[in-house]
C-alpha cells in the first residue's frame, strides 16, 4: 500500500480521485490549497502527489519545489485544466513525473499513479522556458493537444530524431520549431525545407551542398542546409518524397554524423538535430519498396502524432481566438452560429484551412460580428467525392471478406456478422483511442458512443 496526496480545490474531484485510488489499496489525503498539502506532507510523507495548477493563494506549479523539498521521493503528477505547451514545458523543467489535462479518465488517472509509483527516480534532464514566437505558437487545450504538448516537453531536452506525422494542415512544422525553441539548441540554427518543393536533381546539393566543379557553371563551395544548421535543428518535411540516393545519405548522417558534398570524396562532420514529418503511411511505402526500412527506424526514434481538427473541436474557439488576433483592423466579434458552422464543416485541410476560413470571414464581415455566411464556401463537390471513394474502398474490403469466408453450404449457420463486426469495433475503437491521444472519454465521444461502450469494445 502507498500513500498518496490529492493537492485539489474542488471536492468533487477530491472525492472522486479519492474513491478510485483508496479501491486499488492507497492510504489518500485530499489537500485544498498549497499551504494545506505543506502541512500534511510534515506528517504524511508520500509516495505520490496528485497536484493541481491553479489552487487558492499558491500557483501548484510555483509550490511544486517546496514540496519537492519535503516530499523527495515522491512521484508528482499535475493536473490542469487550463493547460497548453508552455505549461506542459514548465511541469516537465520542475520535475513532474506526468501531466494530465481535466477532464481526465479516472481509469487513466489510476495507471498513471501505478506507473509513477513503479518508477524509479532518477535525475531527469531540464527544458529552458523560452516563449514561442506569436507567428508560430501551438494553440490548444483539448486531451488530444495535452498529448502533444507532453510529448514535445518531455523530448525537447534531448538529441534524439523525432518524426512528426499527421494529416495536411495539422501543424506539424509548428511541433518542430516548439522541439527545438524548448530544446538546448534554440539559440543555434533552426532551418526547415520541404523535400516535396526540392527538385530531384538539386535535392543532394541543397542538403548536403557541392564542390567547386559539381555543376556547370558553379562559382565555388556551396554549404547545403546540414551544414548551415550546425549546431542546430534542421527539420525536413514530407520526408516520404525522399528519393532513394537521398534516403542512404541521411541514413550516414544518423548513424555517423557524416555528409559528403556532391562532387567531393572527403566526408564532413556535423552536429545537426534532426526532425522529419510526414503524411504519408511510410509503413506503406515500406512495403513497396519506396522507403528504407532501416532509415525509418532511425527517424522514428520518438513520434509524435498531430491530431486532426476533427479529434480536437473543443480547441475551435482558441483557435479562432489566435487566428483574429493576427487579422489587422478591429476585432469582430463571434458568434454561436459562426462556431456551430464551423464545428459542422469537415474541413480536410484541417488548422490550416480553418486559418484561411477565418481570415476570409474577417474580410467580408468588415468589422461586423462573424456569422456562417460570412465563411467561404465549403468544397463539398470534392470532399464528397473523397468520402464517397472512401466508402467504397471499405465496402469492397468487406464484399472480398464475405467472399473468401462464404460457406459452401448456404443452408449452414454461420457467424460471419458477428466476426466482421467484432473486427471492425476492435479496429475502430483502438483507432480513435489513439487518436485521442489515449483518452477513452474523448474517443467516445468521437465515436459517438459511451464510455462504457468503449471499454466494453477495448475489453472484447
């Protein structure tokens, strides 16, 4: 049995963290305040602390070293409901062992407090806290975004190859600057390219540069982009357009640190962090032979997965919010129907569409509150025709399945409904969860099911 304190000024909460944790076996205390979670830590000395961010008086994060102090070896995990990347980042700099974003899971909560518990301390590595440029912030509070900004905290202070993947307009760019804006390289260079933009035939000299002599009518040495990042981050988007000469040079330089200009025998050492996106499957393009198995392996060192505008609506608002404030003239206000419009459009562009969606509004609304018919019109024809191909993909998935599994005696009893469709919810609920970010109350609701149900389908 360990002990465990719930630092939180709302009872229900209190009551409810305090009913899950003391059924798996803990001796809980609730504080209500900072000063209160002092005094019992005097007496109590716990294990775990559960630690919420805005509490009466204290700031829990501001008290979070003192009680460090008198609780050292206690795992803590903060809870918020306001949160968003700067937060996540300051959590992480003082030590927290987890970050949880309000609403949460109950059932999550309990795993949590079994993993911190588990855990061995060990000395953990610091992120310096410096504020994102305002042209590029990540905005969000839903459990999907809490996920992302978790994950960019927790692997900013390190060196290690991240790989950002996510659908078009997710803001995949935006993770790799936060990576490297939080990271101990954010006052070295921070360069970006987009291989799709690249031109097969300068892509090795863009990024590994050439020699006097390479080309026709060169001038001299030109640097490519890994040296001019040295000591930096350089980030290459759609990394699937790769082409294969590409994919074993950049393999080299993960493996060994090493480029080699075109036109030159001699070898180069650089210092470069490297982050890759992608929306492609390049599982799929492995498959096919488009993808270096090996060099996946090494990009993919830690993903992190932007969540489409569709998993996170609640962030629609803060969005909107961000996206006025960088419109020029008067800010117009908003309106429940302009919000209701834009949570029902499916917008496959995903932020980025919603950007220009809004600054096309603030233009024709010219100062006048934001209504429906103030958005551009939606490209339905299209999204249509993509949803509709795409229904049609599963149908005929589920038209070959039958096939193959079709009994010869039609007579028979079979139970082909039931495995198709105890196929299918498996697929779609582990799916949406992972989309969510692991929050079973978020992927229920976007899957348009209870919590019970989602759990019942997970259990299956």
């Amino acid at each position: 049995m360990s002990r465990i304190l719930i630092i939180d000024d709302e009872p229900a909460i209190g009551w409810s963290l305090r009913e899950v944790l003391g059924d798996e076996g803990h001796d809980v205390e609730v504080a209500a305040s900072v000063e209160a979670a002092l005094d019992t830590c005097g007496r109590f000395a716990p294990d775990a602390l559960l630690l919420d961010v805005r509490l009466p008086g204290r700031d829990g994060l501001a008290a979070l070293p003192e009680l460090k102090t008198l609780a050292p070896a206690a795992r803590i995990v903060v809870m918020t409901a306001f949160g968003d990347l700067e937060t996540a980042v300051r959590a992480t700099k003082a030590g927290a062992f987890d970050y949880l974003v309000k609403p949460f899971d109950l059932e999550q909560v309990a795993e949590v407090v079994a993993r911190a518990l588990a855990d061995v301390p060990h000395a953990r590595d610091t992120i310096v806290d410096a504020g994102l440029a305002p042209a590029w912030r990540l905005v969000g509070r839903s459990a999907p975004m809490q996920q992302v900004f978790k994950q960019i905290a927790l692997v900013a202070p390190t060196n290690l190859p991240v790989l950002v993947t996510g659908a078009t307009g997710t803001g995949k760019d935006l993770a790799a600057r936060a990576i490297h804006t939080h990271g101990p390289r954010r006052d070295r260079p921070y360069l970006a390219t987009s291989l799709a933009a690249l031109s097969p035939s300068v892509i090795e000299s863009e990024l590994f540069g050439h020699v006097r002599g390479a080309f026709t009518g060169a001038a001299g040495d030109r640097q490519g982009l890994f040296e001019l990042a040295g000591g930096g981050t350089l980030f290459l988007d759609e990394i699937g357009e790769a082409p294969p000469e590409v994919q074993v040079k950049l393999l080299r330089v993960l493996e060994q640190g090493e480029i080699t200009p075109v036109g030159s025998a001699a070898s180069r050492h650089v210092d470069v962090r490297v982050i890759t996106a992608t929306n492609r499957d390049l599982a799929a393009a492995i498959a096919a032979g488009e993808f270096r198995e090996d060099l996946y392996h090494r990009l993919n060192v830690f993903p992190i997965s932007m969540p489409p505008l569709a998993a996170r609506l609640d962030d629609v608002p803060n969005l909107i919010d961000w996206f006025l404030t960088r419109c020029t003239g008067p800010q117009p206000h908003v309106t429940d129907a302009f919000l209701d419009a834009i949570r029902a459009r499916p917008w496959p562009g995903n932020v980025r569409e919603l950007e220009h969606a809004v600054e096309y509004a603030c233009v024709v609304a010219r100062g006048a509150a934001l209504r429906p018919e103030h958005l551009p019109p939606a490209p339905a024809a299209g999204a249509a025709a993509t949803n509709t191909a795409s229904d049609e993909s599963v149908a005929g998935v589920v038209k070959a399945w039958v096939a193959e599994r079709w009994p010869s005696n039609a007579a028979a009893a079979g139970d082909l409904h039931e495995r198709l469709v105890g196929i299918v919810e498996t697929a779609l609920a582990h799916e949406a969860l992972e989309r969510a970010g692991g929050n079973r109350t978020a992927a229920a609701r976007l899957l348009g099911v209870d919590r019970a149900t989602l759990r019942a389908q997970l259990d299956r």
